[in-house]
C-alpha cells in the first residue's frame, strides 16, 4: 500500500538557520502530495501543496518540489524564526481514491532557538 | 468562520466507560474523517465518511463506532474504553479526492 516516510526528529535549530525535512513516498499511482504543520496544542493545518511531478509547492517561505523520479517532496525553508517551532507532517492522497483519504508520516518536530 | 469544531477538548475516561466525541463542519464538505494521533506514528485513520449516510472502516477501527449524523456532524463513539485508546483524536473534512483536509483542534482522552 501507499506510505510515506519521513526524517525522525527533532530537529534543532537556531534562528535564520536553513531547514530541511526529508519526505519520501511509495504509491502505486500518481499521488497528491501535502505538507501539514501542527503547532503545540492544535490541530493540523495545511502548509503547501502539489499535485503532479515537478509542481513546486509554497507557502509562507517554505517549499517543496514535487519530485517523481526521487518520489520525492522534501520541505524546505531558507531562514527559519523561533515562531516556525512545530511538528511538520508530509502525506499523499491517492488520486484513485475517491475519498479523499490522506497517508501520513510519522511527522518531524521541529525546534528553533533564539 | 468556525472550520471543524471538536467536542469535548478533554476528558478521562475509567476502563470500561463509554463516551462520544463530537464534530462538526460548517464548510459543506462532503467526506469526513477521524483520525488518533499517538507518539512517533502519526496519523493514523479511524473511520471515514465519504457522504452523509455511509462510513468506512480505516486502518485502526477496532475498538470504534462512528455515526454521520448529517452532512455536517460525525461522531466517533468508544462503546467500552481501555487504556489502549489515550491519544488525541482529530476530526476533519474535505470536498473529495486530492483536495486538502481540514482539521478541529482535537480532542485529549486519557483513559484510566
């Protein structure tokens, strides 16, 4: 079945620091990929989307590229503030699934410092 | 502009007792979902509700009912709790395939 798999944290980092979150997917189709961000105490929002290969997703200084040949979506951002601290979660939904349903990873916290 | 609203916030729960979580969704949406979400495994999926009427079982139901009580609510109901079930569990909602979900803020249960 469809899985997403993604760097373990936490992730440490001082502020304006560069961060990357690893994201790799199996799928038997062509999923859509998301990443969610989940700050301490609330639920999940989303933070960017693609929906086919090589489409870049972004949103509040974060990216990720779509990479099919690498099944690939990695999340990235060039300077990260202390307010970016949360716990971020890659995940795809199968395109052949009619309802919607979302694979999650196991998410990655991250921490930035002052 | 509520989004997906989560009844209660918390609540403990002693082995053996019952109790319904409540959701609701103000954006129309048609597919519903509940989700628990424990330490280091993400989320993992309850039951789903593609439309008013119908539920499906997802990765984890065992343990589990669920009603879609209207286009807009969906309950997650424990008939007989255990310890194995303290986690957050979080409703959410969406148009269809491929379009983003979104979430209620979660509910915290601790079963004792």
């Amino acid at each position: 079945g469809d899985s997403v798999t993604q760097m373990e944290g936490p992730v440490t980092l001082s502020e304006e620091a560069f961060l990357t979150i690893n994201c790799t997917y199996t799928a038997t189709g062509y999923p859509s990929l998301f990443w969610y961000v989940q700050y301490p105490g609330e639920g999940l929002q989303l933070l960017l989307k693609a929906t086919k290969a090589d489409d870049k997703g972004s949103n509040k200084g974060f990216e990720a590229t779509y990479r099919k040949e690498t099944t690939s979506f990695h999340l990235e951002k060039g300077s990260v503030q202390v307010s970016d601290s949360a716990v971020y979660f890659c995940a795809l939904s199968d395109r052949t699934d009619s309802w919607g349903k979302l694979q999650f990873g196991a998410g990655t916290q991250v921490v930035v410092t002052p | 502009n509520a989004g997906v609203t989560q009844t209660p916030k918390f609540q403990v729960l002693k082995t053996g007792q019952s109790m319904t979580l409540q959701c609701a969704q103000d954006m129309n949406h048609n597919s519903m979902y509940w989700y628990r979400q424990d330490p280091g495994m993400g989320l993992r999926l309850i039951y789903y509700s593609a439309s008013e009427g119908t539920t499906d079982k997802g990765e984890v139901p065992n343990g589990y009912n669920v009603s879609r009580l209207n286009k807009r609510e969906f309950s997650l109901r424990l008939e007989s709790a255990a310890p194995s079930q303290t986690s957050v569990y979080f409703c959410a909602s969406t148009w269809g395939s491929n379009q983003p979900q979104h979430f209620g803020d979660g509910t915290r249960l601790s079963i004792l």
